[in-house]
C-alpha cells in the first residue's frame, strides 16, 4: 500500500469519503496531474509543481483543499486568512461537495500552469 493510501485509510468517516471523492476528482481534471505525500498530507502537483493540498483544519475537523498558488485565484469562496501566498476552500464532510465550485477552481488553478503564470518544469 503505498503512503498516499496509507493518508486516506487512517481517515475516520466522514472525512475518509469526502477526501476519497476529493482526491479523484483533482486528479481527473488533466492527464498532467500526480499525487505525492508533502508534509504529512496529500499534495497534487501538475508538472511537478505543486498546485494543491488536502488537509483537515485543527478545529472544526473539517477538509479543505489548500490552493498553493491562491494569491493569483480571485474567487469569493476561498480564504486566505495570514497567508500571503496560498487560499483555501473549506468544506463540510457530512453535506454534499459543491461538485461545480470545486471544478471551477481546479480549473482556475491548472489554467495558471497552463498559461505559463506559474512555471513548469516542462
């Protein structure tokens, strides 16, 4: 099993579900996308430059997708709190995933990649 499964597995209910969900639709949004383990969590690269992560906030134990490069993502529906570089959009794991939303910022994010805003290693 490798340590990406190993992430997911350990996860309790709801959680588990909605991060399963979460991880194949992110990887489903281009050929280009790959999964790593960073930092103890699920982080998605596209050409090997890091474009987003999974992870469960501290206090409501919720997930959320972390965009690495959200100062460039101008949606309403993400937060940067302290930080200057990254946003994050917050789910509930016990309510249906906003399917629309998270497709839309996926998209956003890999468009940056795309385009040559952030660069690639090809």
């Amino acid at each position: 099993m490798s340590q990406t499964d190993e992430f997911y597995l350990k996860q309790s209910e709801p959680n588990k579900a909605c991060l399963l969900a979460l991880r194949e639709l992110i990887k489903s949004q281009d050929d280009f996308v790959t999964e790593t383990i960073k930092y103890g969590m699920p982080c998605f690269c596209y050409k090997e430059k890091m474009f987003c992560y999974l992870w469960i906030d501290k206090k409501t134990q919720n997930p959320y997708i972390l965009f690495v490069e959200g100062k460039h993502l101008k949606s309403p529906l993400l937060e940067s709190g302290t930080r200057s570089r990254m946003k994050v959009f917050h789910l509930q794991s016990n309510e249906d995933l906003p399917i629309d939303n998270i497709v839309a910022l996926l998209q956003e994010a890999i468009n940056l990649y795309r385009a040559g805003i952030i660069k690639t290693k090809t």
